[in-house]
C-alpha cells in the first residue's frame, strides 16, 4: 500500500456541470420548442445575456424568466436526481421531469412529445460541452509528480463519467467508480472504499474531495477516510443529492471547507512551491 491518495467528485468538483448543462438546456430547445413556448421561458431571442447590462425592459423580462426557468432545473430544486438515485426514475425519465418541473412556475407545460425529441439533443450538449476547472489540472501534474495517486468516486454510472472527464480533457484519471460498479451509491461506505481499494490506499489514508456537502463529505468521513468539502461558490454545486439519506448518521463535527482546488496540497503537506503552482491555476 502507498502512504496516501486522492479521491475526487466529478461533477462540479472536477468539471463544470452546471455551466455545461446551463447552456445545453438553452441551445436544446432553442432546437425544440415552438416560439410561443420559447418566448414563454424567456428564449424567444435567444438565450438571454449572462450580466444582463444594458437590457431593456423586455429584455429584463425575458432574462429574468430564463434565470428562473434554468436555475430551478440546473439546480434541481425538487430533488428528482434523488428520485434516480433510489431507483424510482430511470435516467431520461429524470431528466424530462426536471425539465417539466422547472417550466411549471412559468405556467408552462412542455408537450410529452417535444420533451422526448428534447432529451437526447441536451444530454448530447451537456456531455460534451463540459469544461475542466482552471485549478484541476495544476493540480493532478503537482500529484503526478510525487507519485501519489488519484481518481474519481461519482454518483452516476462509470462509462457515462468516463466518456465526460474524456470530453474534458481529463481521461488521465483511469481510477472511476461509479454507481454501477458496485451497485451502491454515495454515501454508502463501499463506493468510498471501492476507490480507496483502486488506489492502492487504506481508507484512512485516502481524501475524498467533493462539492455536496451531505453524500460527499460526510459519506466519505464516515467511510473513514479524510473528507474535504469543495464550496467554489457556483450556483446550483452541490445540490442533487443533498437530501436526507434514510439510515445515513451525519458524522458529528465540523465540516473541512475549501474554496478552490489550490488548496488541496496544504492538506497532504506539500511544499510551498507545489501550493503556489496550483494557485497559478486559479488566475487562468
């Protein structure tokens, strides 16, 4: 067994999920809908600027419309990946619902038909538009050269996760579990261990760094091994997933938070040389 080694997320911990799917979910349906349906979530022009400068009073509308339509399902509000996780959605059906749910306040109701012919093209977009984070890769070449081992522990299905960190550009993690591997899901303590095992680490020699709070750091702390809530401040990070697990105990004490990746070789006590290389990531 090696001294030490880590476990990442993948989703809004390594890749910027919630951006991919932001702007998946606006080319999709720009794609789909008919204008009337467009207009009513704000896209009848397109999707709406990002900073919202200089709009009209129009315009404010339709970017306020768009904000709340694709926040409340980036973000998944009313928890139907949850619902994927127990086993009572399959995946698609997961996806369709979110997007009914998150039209519903618009007073919108998104034909079944026009939902199907939706879901592919997004899950297309999603999939492969996603990016790595600035600080990801200073890191990973900081582990690389001192010899300690990395991977990913991630609630989704591993060749689904696999082919996103490859449309990422980071197929250099080959250690992948994922919900199917061992057919349990976070924070179940046997995904924690499964990578640990893949690592060649002890439980309590292996990090776990992640950005939800509940399945990720406190599934892994209680799995045993050494949890690092990752809070980068992104909207809707975090969020699937963070309900109640029935017959999970939250470990008691404080939460370990970071803010960046950058901070990650402080905690395996590299030097000061390595800490700034991977802050020189979070200026990129």
């Amino acid at each position: 067994m090696v001294r030490t080694g880590v476990l990442f997320d993948i989703d809004d911990t390594l890749v910027d999920l919630a951006s991919a799917m932001t702007r998946a979910l606006g080319g999709s349906l720009i794609e789909v809908l008919p204008p009337g349906a467009l207009a009513s979530l704000g896209l009848a022009a397109g999707v709406p600027v990002a900073d919202g400068a200089g709009l009209s009073a129009h315009d404010a509308e339709a970017r306020r419309r768009w904000l709340t339509f694709s926040e409340h399902f980036v973000q998944d509000v009313t928890g139907a990946y949850d619902d994927y996780l127990a086993g009572r959605l399959d995946f698609q059906s997961m996806r369709i619902l979110r997007l009914h749910r998150a039209a519903e306040p618009l007073g919108l109701r998104i034909d079944q038909e026009l939902a199907l012919r939706w879901v592919p093209r997004f899950a297309q977009l999603a999939e492969t538009g996603v990016t790595p984070f600035p600080d990801v890769q200073p890191l990973l070449d900081v582990l690389d050269a001192h010899g300690i081992p990395y991977g990913a522990v991630s609630n989704n299905v591993e060749a689904f996760q696999r082919a996103k960190l490859g449309y990422a550009g980071l197929s250099g993690i080959t250690v992948v579990v994922g919900t199917d591997t061992l057919g349990v899901t976070k924070p179940d303590p046997a995904i924690f261990h499964e990578g640990a095992r893949q690592l060649g680490v002890l439980p309590e020699d292996c990090w776990y760094v992640g950005d939800n709070p509940v399945v990720d750091h406190d599934g892994a702390l209680a799995a045993g091994l050494k949890a690092v809530h990752l809070d980068r401040g992104v909207p809707g990070s975090g969020s699937s997933g963070n309900s109640p697990v029935p017959g999970f105990v939250r470990p008691a004490g404080e939460r370990r938070v970071i803010h960046s990746l950058s901070e990650v070789p402080a905690l395996l006590g590299l030097d000061a040389a390595d800490r700034e290389s991977v802050s020189a990531g979070d200026a990129v």
